[in-house]
C-alpha cells in the first residue's frame, strides 16, 4: 500500500506564499505521475499542478501558471507544490495524488490517481 501526507498548508494573507509538502511512503512507485488537487464545497476536485516521472513533464491549472510551482525530490519520495502571490480563491482542500506505477502521464482526472492524503486546509485572506 502507498501512503501520502500532505503538510504545509495553513492561513496567509493574499499575496503571500505558501510551499505544501507530499510525502509517500509504503510500496514504492516507479515512473508514475503526481499531482495536486484542490476542493472547495460543491465543487469537483480539480487539478493544480502534476508532474511526471522525469520531473520535466509539469501542468498547470490556468488559474495558477506563472504562480504556482510543483517539484519533486531526487528520490521521488516528496513532491512540493511552491504557491505564491496568493489569492483569496485559492483557498481550497489541497490533496496530493499519484497514478499507479507506469502511468507517467500527469491527468487531469482525479479518477486516473491511485493514490490519495487526506488534505491539507489552504486559507488566503483578503
């Protein structure tokens, strides 16, 4: 089994920056994705930021290009999701994910992640 923790979120004001952390641990995953989610209620979860196995395959979500960075370690192991100028509409649930082994294509489909954390509360404050 895979697990992931999420940590680093919390309350900023607009502007400011935030870094959210991934760790996984369990059985180990080889050349798969990762990604951040977010989730607001009543809405669906939504991608964020992926990265592929290689670390030079990224997307983004339009609403964070230019703001928001994903990265990994060299050991696969963490995936970091660097957030800057802040907005109060990133506010959000940020959960991390990852596809099975093999499946090295960042989705934009929460339903092609395995693997789920349990979230971590981001709140920008305006």
């Amino acid at each position: 089994q895979v697990q992931l923790v999420e940590s680093g979120g919390g309350l900023v004001q607009a502007g400011g920056s935030l870094r959210l952390s991934c760790a996984a641990s369990g059985r180990t995953l080889t050349r798969n994705a990762m990604g951040w989610f977010r989730q607001t209620p009543g809405k669906e979860r939504e991608l964020v930021a992926g990265i592929g196995w290689s670390d030079i395959a990224t997307s983004y979500a339009d609403s964070v290009k230019g703001r928001f960075t994903v990265s990994r370690d060299s050991a696969k192991s963490t995936m970091y999701l660097q957030m800057n100028s802040l907005k109060p509409e990133d506010t959000a649930v940020y959960y991390c994910a990852a596809r099975s082994s093999w499946n090295d294509n960042v989705s934009y489909a929460a339903g092609q992640y395995s693997y789920w954390g349990r979230g971590t509360q981001v709140t920008v404050s305006s």
